[in-house]
C-alpha cells in the first residue's frame, strides 16, 4: 500500500510541477505580448502627425461650408494655422474661440486660418461654427483624405505651416493662448 500512496504521491507532485510550470510559462507569454503590444503602440505614436514637423506640409485642397475652395499650395508665402476640429469634440470647444480671436488679430498680417471638420455632419458642423462665430475658411475633410495625409491623432489638432510651407509645431489636443500667439508670431518673423 505505501508503494501505492508514493506513485500517487509522486504523480500528484509531477501534475503540480506541470500545471506550476504552465502558470510560469502562461505569465512570462502574458508579460511578453502586453511588452510587445506596448512596443508596438508607442512606435505608432512616434509615427504620426508630430514626425511631420520640420517639413513639407502635404498639400490638399478642400471646400468649405460656403462653397469656396483652397488649395494649400496657393497659399505658398504666408503662414498657415490648419486646426482639426469636431462637433463632438469637447476638447475642441476649449479653443474654439480663442483661434477665432486669433484669426481676427493676424489676418491683416495675411495668417491664413483654416478649419478642417473631422468626421462631422453638415449640421453639427455649420452650428459649430455659429455657436462660436468662426469667420474663417472651414469645411469638411471628404473622406478623412487630408486627415490621414497629416496622420492625425485626433481632434483637436493644429499645425503651423511657415511662409516657405514647412510644418513648424503639431499642436495635439487644444492649445492655449500664449502658444498659439507665440507661435504665429515666430512665423510672421520669418522663423522656420
């Protein structure tokens, strides 16, 4: 009978070293994938819009919610503040006004303002505007194309483009009044 009890024993203790040695194993795995997937997401975050600084901005054309139509390229030899925005954004409505004051202090100093609505109806989109008196150019982004051409992470989201058409500043999330007048600022004097 003890030979019995011991080969129960020592199968007992050859399950539990497996099953201890799977445990050990599922977790490395699992600590492994979490370290890949955390790898794998920062290498998209340095991939997207913020790499675009320091050079040539992609060029697009859009319609805006009155029917006139920009091409960036036109606008080559003044400096350019693009802001992502939404409706639904509630980060948006933060600053919303403020680029509005801005675009009214620089515009006699020809600082192109454009708002680009980001997955937005028309609707929401033209209240947006009214609630918060935008006057400059905006319009929607058909098919999220100039989205994707400046890899944005979201809404909002402001690039400076200088006079010679390079990307000075990715501005993710809203931005706040100091900056933004610094910012353009450094532009109109020539900085790129």
């Amino acid at each position: 009978m003890t030979e019995f009890a011991t080969s129960q024993d020592t199968e007992q203790e050859t399950k539990k070293s497996f099953l201890n040695a799977k445990t050990i194993l599922f977790a490395v795995g699992l600590v492994f994938l979490l370290g890949l997937f955390f790898v794998f997401s920062w290498g998209l975050q340095t991939r997207e819009s913020t790499q675009l600084q320091g050079i040539g901005a992609p060029d697009f054309e859009f319609t805006t919610f009155g029917g006139d139509r920009y091409a960036l390229s036109d606008l080559r030899g003044r400096p350019v503040v693009i802001n992502f925005w939404a409706s639904w954004c509630i980060e948006c409505y933060k600053e919303a006004a403020l680029l509005e004051q801005a675009y009214q202090d620089f515009k006699d100093d020809d600082v192109v303002f454009l708002g680009i609505a980001y997955l937005d109806t028309d609707k929401d989109a033209t209240a947006y505007i009214a609630k918060y008196g935008i006057t400059y150019p905006s319009g929607h982004d058909i098919a999220s194309k100039i989205a994707k051409l400046y890899r944005i992470t979201g809404v909002p989201e402001t690039f400076f483009i200088t006079k010679q058409g390079q990307i000075k500043h990715v501005q993710i999330g809203p931005i706040e009044g100091p900056q933004l007048y610094s910012l353009i600022e450094e532009m109109l004097g020539g900085a790129s």
